[in-house]
C-alpha cells in the first residue's frame, strides 16, 4: 500500500480503519506476551500500545463519534493494565 502524501495516511484505510486496526493489532500483542511472558513479546506489546496511543492522540482532534474514541481509549487503557499486571 502507498502512502498518501498530504495525509500520512495509509491508502485503502482511513483514520478510523487505521486507528481500529492498530488497537485490535495491541489486543493480541497484549493477549500473547501475556500467555509467553517473553521479553521481546512483551516489548512489542508495549510498541503496539504506543502506536496505538499515538494514532488516537492524532485523531482526537478531528471530530471522530466520541462514543468510538471513548471505546478505543478504554480498549488501550485495558492493554496497558493487562500487560502491566501480567509484568509485576
């Protein structure tokens, strides 16, 4: 896939696609470096989550259905509670 220019935006996926994608994308991370408690798994869950955090800080500005960003939040917020109680 090309990136579009003007936009950063990754073509065939918009910012709601793109945002979705990459919290679903934390969700499973998460879920399997919390099962194999590898280090390098839990370090790219922990990218997962920053990427996610990243892409939600870059569209809360733009007028999403707040009822969609608040579930996204929440989904971010329980990947990072997930992965911090599996690490203690």
């Amino acid at each position: 896939m090309d990136q579009i220019n003007h936009t950063g935006l990754i073509s065939g996926m918009n910012e709601i696609a793109q945002l979705e994608a990459s919290v679903k994308a934390a969700q499973k991370m998460v879920g399997a470096a919390t099962m194999q408690m590898d280090p390098e798994a839990i370090k790219n869950a922990e990218n997962a989550i920053n990427d996610a955090k990243a892409l939600m800080s870059l569209t809360s500005d733009t007028g999403f259905d707040q009822d969609f960003l608040t579930k996204q939040q929440q989904l971010i917020d329980q990947c990072q509670h997930q992965l911090s109680e599996a690490k203690h």
